[in-house]
C-alpha cells in the first residue's frame, strides 16, 4: 500500500504486516459498533424463537430485580452473548468483528500494530459492551457507549476510551485487498479475473469462511498436509 493513496492530513500507523494504515473514519467506528449490537439481539432473538433459550420465559417471570424488572434475564443474556461474540471475532478472526469487516476496520495495538491477546479484547470489550446492562435498558447502553468517543478530539489516532483502556487503535483495512499472512496467493477465477483475497478464503473453508477470516484460521488447523503446495495454487 502506498502512502500516496491515503487522504491528506491522514494519521498513519503500523499495521501488523509492517505497512502502513490509515487510522479509520470515527462514523465508520460508530456505524460498526451499531451493526454489531443489533446482530447480537436478532442472534439472542433467533435462539429464543427455536427454543435454544426455552428457560428465559420461566426465568424472566420469577427474577424480575429493580430497575431492570423482567428484562433482567434477557438483558444479562444480551450482554454475555455480546461478550462471546466480541471476542471470538477480535481474537480469532485478526481484530475483526462482522461489521468492521464490512466496514473495512481492524483493531490492533497501538504500540506495534500486532494482533490482540484474550486480555486485550475483554479490555476493549469491557466499558461498551457490559454498559448495555446499565438502566434504562438498551438507552442506558447507548448513552455510555457514545460517551466513550470523548476522547477522539483530543487524540490523533481518534482512540476512543476502550481504545485506552485496552492499549488498541483501529485502522481503515480492506481484506479483499491485503493478505497480511502471506497465505493466499492471487489467483485467477474461471473467467480470468483476479479473485479476492475473499473470494479465495470463501472457496476454501465454504460460506461462513467467505463471512470472515474465522473459517481461514479453522482451516489452516485441520490441514494434514503441511508440506503440500497452497490451496489457492490448485484453485
């Protein structure tokens, strides 16, 4: 990536590959933030719907604990599901939620711009995402979560209070157009176009590989075959 190609007065800093980033637009941080708690309660949404979370009905009825009344179990549902789903993306799948993949955004240190540790990401995690138990439900979360960009204006690398906290930075990142691993080579499709880089990971690990880079790292774990020559080279 060539520093010419970002907006001028942009703040650059390391990713994990080595080359530089720029640091990623605060309404795209926002935007992300929103996608993913939304997905988070249709997935909590759709457990309920089949029955996954039968017990919540019983549950909600019988611990109904002020200011939260029977909202309780569901919005202490919400938040460890939330929790799960935060830190499984930003650990296995190189600092990526769903929605800062679609939104081309990635989370890295701020001191090297390496991956995050387990630690890291609860860190990150911790102030967003457990305040969406703060009452009144849901508007609670909202206030605090937007309380957290208070210290945007004053930093160059626009880190947010979590971004503090945890010691991260987010940075405009394309997947389609890096590889940082060096494990997937360009290759052609059948009509002679360069495909993707995800492209190339949805025809190796299938659909849920073509979401995220999730499926690429479950992939690569379960290879027999070290020695053998790239997927990508028999595509």
């Amino acid at each position: 990536m060539d520093t010419e190609e970002f907006p001028e007065g942009a703040t650059i800093v390391d990713g994990p590959d080595g080359k530089p980033y720029p640091v990623a637009a605060v309404w795209r941080r926002v935007l992300a933030r929103l996608i993913d708690a939304v997905t988070v309660f249709f997935i909590q949404w759709m457990l309920t719907v089949i029955q996954l979370l039968w017990f919540m009905d019983d549950v909600s009825t019988r611990w109904q604990p002020d200011p939260w009344g029977r909202a309780t179990a569901a919005v202490l549902a919400y938040v460890f599901f939330h929790f799960v789903y935060t830190m499984v993306f930003l650990r296995w799948n190189e600092g990526q939620t769903p929605a800062m993949d679609l939104l081309n955004l990635r989370a890295v240190r701020t001191k090297d711009g390496s991956h995050l540790g387990l630690g890291r990401c609860a860190a990150r995690w911790l102030v967003g995402g457990a305040s969406w138990i703060v009452p009144p439900v849901f508007i609670g979360g909202l206030v605090v979560n937007a309380a957290t960009y208070v210290t945007v204006p004053a930093d160059r690398r626009r880190r947010t209070v979590s971004d503090w906290l945890a010691g991260t930075t987010v940075i405009a990142y394309d997947r389609d157009k890096e590889d940082p691993d060096g494990q997937l080579e360009e290759v052609l499709d059948e009509f002679g176009q360069p495909m993707t880089v995800r492209e190339q990971i949805r025809r190796k690990y299938g659909l849920f590989g073509g979401l995220t880079g999730l499926g690429r790292r479950l992939g690569d774990r379960n290879r027999d075959d070290r020695t053998s020559p790239r997927d990508s080279q028999r595509l």
